[in-house]
C-alpha cells in the first residue's frame, strides 16, 4: 500500500499578498500570461509577474535585441510595450481568468510617472499588487537610474505607495556597489517587499565582423551565470531588511529555488529558463513539494532563511 502523504502547505505571504505557493513568473519573461496558457497550468503558480507596463506604449530597440552567452542570455528589448490603457483593456481580461496572482511590473522616465501608473492601475479588477522596476533611468534627472541612488529609490517607493493601496513590491538592480543600502531605503520607504535582482549589465562582441552583437551595443544578463551573484544578494538583503524578499537570477530547477528559500527568501520568480522550458514553474513547485517530504518538513515557510552557516566538508 501507498504510504499516505501528509499535507504540504506551500502557501506564504508577501506583507499583505498572500500566494497559494512560492513560485511566480519573472517579469518580461512570460508576456502577458497568454502567450504561455497553452504550455503551462497557469492556476497553479503561485503567481504571474507581467512584463513591465508604462504611461505611453513603447516599441522597444531595434534587433537584434537577444543573444545567447555561455550560460545565459544578454537582451537588450527596450522594455518594449502596450502602455497602459491598452494593458487595461487588452491584457487584463484574460489575465483574470488565469486563477493564480496577478502582479503587474511598472516602470517610468519619472517619478510622477510611477505615480500616475499606480493610480491608474488601481481601481483595476484583478490586479493583486505591484512590482516597481527602479532599472530604469530617470530623464529629468539627467538619466541616472532610479535603482542606483537610494534617496530616488525611496522617492520612488513613497510616490507609489501614496498612490496605490495595492501591495508594491520594488524590484532592485543588482547594479551597484552596496545592495544593502539600497534595500534598507525602499524598505524604510514603505515596500512591502522587495524582489532582486534584474538583469546585470553585460556586453557581447563578434570578433569575426569586430562588431557589437547587439544593435543597442550593451544589454542585461539572465540565466544560470547569474544565480551565484544573485543568492549572494538575496542572502545579504533578506539578513538586513524586516520585510519579505522574492529571489530572482538563474532560477531553472526546483533545487535553485530551494537555495533562494533556504537563503531568506520567501518567494522566487522564474525568468530565462521560461524560454528553454515552458515547464519548468509546475516542475519547480511539485520539486519543492518533493524536498518538503525529504526533509520532514510541512510547510514551505519553515525552511525559508534556515540556511546553515558553516560548510557541508
Ligand atoms: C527578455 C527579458 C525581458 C525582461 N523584461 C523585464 C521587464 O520588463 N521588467 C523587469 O523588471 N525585468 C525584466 N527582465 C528581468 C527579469 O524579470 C529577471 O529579473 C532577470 O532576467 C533575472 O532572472 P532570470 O535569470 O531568471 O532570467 C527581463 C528579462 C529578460 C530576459
């Protein structure tokens, strides 16, 4: 006979915004759900991140705009999308049918821009919270981006929070010198939790033509080459900061999330490997259910931060 399976409890909350199980889609890595509904059961991730929505639609750079690297990927897109209004009233009724968390990316040129999209997505049905994406760089302020100056990462963060009455997530880039500071002043700035971290800056050359292999000449980075340097920054911003933290870089099997959870984070976020296995969210969550059983363990909250300090040697 079967042994009988106790019963896993896979749910945790972001502060305010409970999800079913850890597991979300990374933002720009999974469109707007759609696009996938025919490869995955979208009812049972724990949630969907969409790709980043601004004021104004916008068309993105020019191609060639993806590249593969050993281990990884470089893309350049541009942040390529609907705008607003059309997401509202194109994109937002299927996504309520998805039966699983909607969490809508935002970014902006300006921080009256992240205002405005929070407001406006607010009073929209099915939208669950959202996820503000600081990479982004801030044209009245000469271009610097908003992710790489705490004080405008806070700015960002309050404007957004007095905007919205949704659960806002900020989501960090991990290129700067002190990721802790900058967790700490979206953290005192009001997150409700933070997601890191987005894609790092890298560039590829075809030696053969001398020339770049992307037409925007630099691009972000994703995929397994990235995991080491983002669990080293998830570790350090969940040590330092009192609100929930979603882990995200290189997360493609069940055992990388599991590293993230142990780490301190209390969800994770699935990006690249969407695009070389539709499948690898549902393998993700029945793997953590898997692990959950081997170790003894009922609930996914209890192994979240419980790494043990000290190798295994
Ligand atoms: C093609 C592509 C498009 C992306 N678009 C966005 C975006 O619109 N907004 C955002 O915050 N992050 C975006 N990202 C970053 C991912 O959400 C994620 O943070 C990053 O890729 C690291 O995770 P991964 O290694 O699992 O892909 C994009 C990444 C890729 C590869």
């Amino acid at each position: 006979m079967e042994p009988v399976k106790a019963p896993l409890d896979l749910s945790v909350s972001l502060g305010p915004l409970a999800l079913a199980n850890p597991v979300l889609t990374a933002s720009g890595t999974f469109g707007y759900a759609a696009e996938f509904a025919s490869l995955v059961a979208l009812d049972r991730l724990g949630g969907v991140v969409v790709k980043g929505i601004s004021l104004a639609p916008r068309p993105g750079n020019p191609p060639p705009r993806v590249v593969e690297t050993p281990c990884g990927m470089l893309n350049a897109i541009g942040l390529e999308n609907v705008g607003v209004k059309r997401f509202i009233s194109d994109k937002m009724p299927f996504l309520r049918t998805c039966g699983c968390r909607v969490i809508v990316n935002i970014l902006g040129d300006s921080i009256d821009e992240y205002g405005m999209l929070a407001r406006e997505l607010s009073g929209v049905p099915g939208i669950d919270g959202l996820e503000v994406n600081i990479s982004c760089p801030n044209v009245k302020k000469g271009g610097v981006a908003f992710g790489t100056v705490p004080e405008m990462a806070a700015a960002v963060t309050r404007t957004v929070k007095q905007a919205t009455g949704l659960p806002v997530i900020v989501k960090l880039s991990p290129n700067v010198s002190d990721i802790v500071a900058m967790a700490r002043a979206v953290a005192e700035a009001g997150a409700d939790a933070i997601s890191l971290i987005n894609t790092l800056i890298g560039m590829a050359i075809d030696a053969r033509t001398r020339r770049p292999k992307l037409a925007n000449v630099i691009g972000g980075l994703s995929g397994p080459a990235i995991k080491p340097v983002a669990l080293r920054m998830v570790w350090q911003v969940a040590s330092a900061v009192p609100i929930p933290v979603i882990g995200i870089g290189g997360i493609g099997t069940a055992e990388d999330a599991i590293e993230f959870l142990l780490a301190g984070a209390t969800a994770i976020e699935v990006g690249t490997a969407n695009f070389y296995n539709p499948a690898a969210t549902c393998q993700i969550i029945a793997g953590i259910e898997n692990y959950l059983r081997q170790q003894g363990e009922t609930s996914v909250r209890a192994i979240v931060g419980s790494l043990r300090l000290g190798t295994s040697l």
